[in-house]
C-alpha cells in the first residue's frame, strides 16, 4: 500500500512545543497527541497543506515563506486510526519560525503548549518525540 502523503508543522517556543490532542471528531483515536498535520490535498504542495493545516488545528496563521523543510524526514508511519484501522502515512515535517495569532481549538484537535522534557507523559502518535528532539537539535 501506497503511504498517504502528509505534512506537520513543528513550533518550539523557549522549553515547550505545540501539540494537538484529538478529539472524538478527529479520526485519530482520541485523546492522541501529535503535530499538528494532516493530509495533502489534490493539487496541494506540502507547504501550502501545512499552512492550512496550522491554521486548521490551531488557529495560528503562517506563510509558506517562514517554514523551513526539515533535514530529517520521518518517512512512514503506520498510525492506528478509529475503529483499529491501520494506515500507513508518509511524513514532511516543516520547522515554523514565525507565525500569527492566538491558539484556538477545532472541531478535531484542542492544541496545547507542552514541556519538551515531559513528552513521555503524554499519550503521543509515532514519531513525535524523535521530530521534535530533532528540531531541537535544528534549532541549536
């Protein structure tokens, strides 16, 4: 199976990163926490998806211009989905410098600031961990 093309947006800020715990409406399972990310739209390059999925998920606004293409990708994932079905997803992670706004919730997603040095008490998707210790590593 073809993975499904996907993007994420990773906002450090001093100690904390920006996360996303998934709702009942989210159709990962709920009460996971994870980038905010999504999928790729038809006609959708990565940058403008995760744009939109920023501001989709959290209410932050940024431009394609202030997203840096991270060295490292994270390739696939098969992440567990509602109802336990697996899929497989590819994964282009965008380090944001700058963005606009305040953090709002939607539908699917409550976005939350979290400790970098508290991640493992967190209930978080594959990968997550290792991208943000890695845009730590990026970032210094």
């Amino acid at each position: 199976m073809k993975p499904i093309p996907s993007v994420a947006v990773l906002i450090i800020k001093d100690d904390e990163v920006l996360l996303v715990k998934h709702t009942e409406k989210a159709g990962h399972v709920t009460g996971t926490y994870g980038l905010p990310s999504g999928r790729i739209d038809e006609n959708e390059t990565e940058r403008k998806a995760a744009v939109r999925e920023l501001l989709e998920e959290t209410g932050l606004r940024t431009k394609e211009d202030n997203l840096i293409e991270f060295p490292k990708n994270f390739d696939v994932a098969d992440l567990e989905r509602k109802g336990g079905k697996k899929l497989k997803f590819g994964w282009r992670v965008f380090l944001c410098r700058d963005y606009k706004g305040e953090i709002k919730e939607s539908e699917e997603s409550v976005p939350q600031w979290v400790e970098i040095e508290k991640l493992d008490q967190y209930n978080l998707l594959p990968n997550i961990k290792n991208a943000t210790l890695a845009g730590l590593r990026f970032l210094h």
